[in-house]
C-alpha cells in the first residue's frame, strides 16, 4: 500500500466520524427551537439507525459486484447530501426525511472500509484508523461549538460539515487508482460470490458475537445522544459544558485508539476489549458519583478511553472466530445487527428521560457493558471453532 492511500484512507475515515455526535451535542437547543419533546431525538436516531441496518446487510453484496471504492464513495456521497439538508433544515419533519440518507451514507462507507480493515490492516494500524474516527466524532460537536459561539445558528455549522465532507469526497474519489494497485484487496473484489445472510447468520458463535457488538454499540449510541443532555439536565450545568461532555468522549477515544495501536498486537484483541470494558463502568461511575465541570468532563473522558479499543479489537477479531472467507458476511451482519441497538436503546432511554429517570443514564453504560464482557467469556469457552 503506497503511503498516498494510507493517508486518503486515513483522511476520510476521519472526516466519516465528523457528524457521529454533532445531532446530540445540539440538541438541547435544536428541540427547542422546533417545539418538540426532548425524547424526539430518538426517533431521529432510529430513522438513521433503519438506514444503516439496510445499508449493512447489502453492503457485502455490492462490494463483491461493485468493489470497496465504488461503495464506500457512493455511502460518502449520500452522507454530503444529508448534511446538507440539515444545513436547510426547518423543522422536526424535515430533519426526520433528510436523515434518511445520512444512515444509508453511513454504514455504506463504514462497514465496506472496516471489512476492509479486518482483511488487510495489522491490528495497530485498525486501531488507529478508528482513532481518527475518534477524531473527527471529537472535532464534529467542537466545530459546531465554534459556531454557535460565534453566533451563528446549529444549520450554520451543519453547512460547514457539508462543505468539510464534500472537500473530503473528493480526495477520495482521488484514491480510485491506488485501489487497483492492492493485490490483496482482490479478496473484496467484483464478481466474488459472497455467502448469503441466511448462511451467516447460522456460522457457529455469531449469537453471541452479535450480542456482545450490540451492548457495545448501546453504549456508544447512548453515550452520543444523551450525554449532553443528562451533563445539562441531571447535573445542572450550562449548555456549553454539555457539548464539551460529548466533545470530551470522543476525545478520550482519540486518544485510547492511539494508545491501543501501540499495545494490541502484543496484548491481543480479546484483553483489549476486557479492559476497555473495565473502563467504561469505571467513568460511567464517576460520571454518577462527581459533580462539578472538571469531573464531569474527566469521566467522559475516562468512558471515552474505555470505548477505544472495544469496536476496532470486536471487528479485528472478527477474522479469527469465522475465518478469512466468511469476514465479509461477518461484519455486515454484525454491525447490521448492531444498528439494533442505536435504533432502540436511545429512544427507550428517551422515553425513561421523559418519565424523570435520566439520572439513570451511567447505569445504562455499567450494565451492557458487563453484559457484553460475559458475552465475550462465554464465546471464547463455547463458541469458537
């Protein structure tokens, strides 16, 4: 791989995280500015989570008839159109239908690249491809953040993600060539017949597995959309401190990621994924238990340190329990799948926030993330071929 690609690779996958957490952070003042519950943010997260489960189930398909660029440029193309129109967005409704191909953009990009990652990348070097991830999830709520400081209205700064993604796609695009000139990508390449989801799902140890990425993406799903609002709400501090909150989670991300990338060859995939479990109890009790800006903001960053090395290691992983031929099916199952989980678990926890219980919202972290550590146990003991 020439060092062009790598870094093309690099750039996008960065600018791919860059509206993950923005719809969260802003929240707070979108839903009044169109009249609506607090909890209605939910339904948009479903609306975008329905897109990405369509978009992971046929992602593996259209990557053996089409390829890996062909796909991931046409997800990023969809993702620019739907920030555009949050860029023009005028009401609740409006925001509900443009977010329809913002989720398809999404996983389309996503789970073709991260296949591709599985087959092709050394562990460090998946780790550090979700950390700028990480990356552009923690610059996405700051820039909007910038924004509004400036004065300008939530669209504004939505308008300079759309101009940031549309510059990006177009350095993508740029990369086509260099594709052609990876011997290994022929594992992805048109015309491979790939096993059908009805087979995938049947491959020994996928329950289980299926299990333990959907608590974890709970835990992310969760953390994005309602951080903010549990900092501002539950523990009574401004606006700004709870889009810091969000900026804060993705930041401790970051910076796990890039940490992991020098140990998880050494330390393996499976330990990886138990400490950063480990870590995201601990923060989500200290979110619980501290007050004050400076804790709060640290234990976002602490549950953002534990997030880091979980889904990189999940997805690494993923080649040694199904093998090499059936990585492909695996992961858009997989995070298909897990797009259950940022379809439902934000808007159950929206309803428990309407009824008085956002107080509730470490607790949430601390029980799938246990939960998805016992998955993980019981797959190594009973699951694997």
């Amino acid at each position: 791989m020439s060092l062009y690609f790598l870094i093309v690779l690099f750039i996008t996958f960065a600018a791919s995280g860059l509206q993950y957490s923005v719809l969260g952070s802003v929240w707070p003042i979108v839903y009044r500015d169109f009249g609506v519950a607090l909890s209605l943010v939910g339904y948009v997260n479903m609306i975008i989570a329905a897109g990405r489960v369509v978009a992971s189930v046929y992602t593996d398909r259209l990557v053996g008839k089409y390829g890996t660029h062909k796909v991931a440029s046409f997800g990023f193309v969809l993702i620019c159109l739907g920030l555009f129109g949050y860029a023009n967005c005028r009401s609740y409704a409006m925001l509900c239908i443009i977010s329809i191909p913002l989720g398809f953009g999404e996983d389309f990009f996503l789970c073709s690249i991260n296949t591709f990652s599985a087959l092709h990348l050394r562990a460090k070097y998946a780790n550090w491809l979700n950390m700028v991830w990480s990356l552009g999830a923690t610059a996405g709520p700051y820039i909007m953040s910038l924004c509004l400081a400036g004065g300008a209205a939530w669209n504004a700064g939505y308008l300079v993600l759309a101009l940031i993604q549309t510059g990006v796609l177009l350095l993508f695009l740029s990369s086509r060539g260099k594709w052609k000139e990876i011997p290994s990508v022929e594992v992805c390449s048109p015309g491979t017949r790939k096993k059908p989801m009805r087979e995938a799902i049947r491959l020994k140890g996928m329950p289980v597995m299926v299990a333990a990425l959907f608590c974890y993406t709970a835990i992310e799903t969760t953390s994005a959309l309602w951080a903010s609002s549990y900092i501002t709400i539950r523990k009574g501090l401004p606006d700004d401190v709870g889009a810091l909150g969000t900026t804060f989670l993705f930041f401790g991300m970051t910076v796990g990621r890039f940490a992991s990338g020098f140990i998880s060859d050494r330390l393996g995939d499976k330990r990886m994924m138990h400490i950063g479990q480990a870590l995201i109890a601990a923060g989500s009790l200290a979110l619980f238990l501290l007050s004050g800006r400076t804790a709060v903001l640290a234990s976002m960053a602490v549950l953002g340190f534990g997030c880091a090395p979980v889904f990189p290691c999940f997805i690494h992983y993923v080649p040694q329990v199904f093998g090499i031929g059936d990585t492909g099916s695996a992961v858009s199952l997989l995070m298909g799948s897990s797009q259950l989980a940022t379809l439902l678990m934000p808007i159950a926890f929206g309803w428990i926030a309407d009824l008085g219980g956002m107080g509730l919202y470490p607790f949430f972290q601390i029980f799938f993330a246990a939960v998805m550590m016992a998955a993980l146990v019981y797959q190594r003991k009973h699951a694997m071929a």
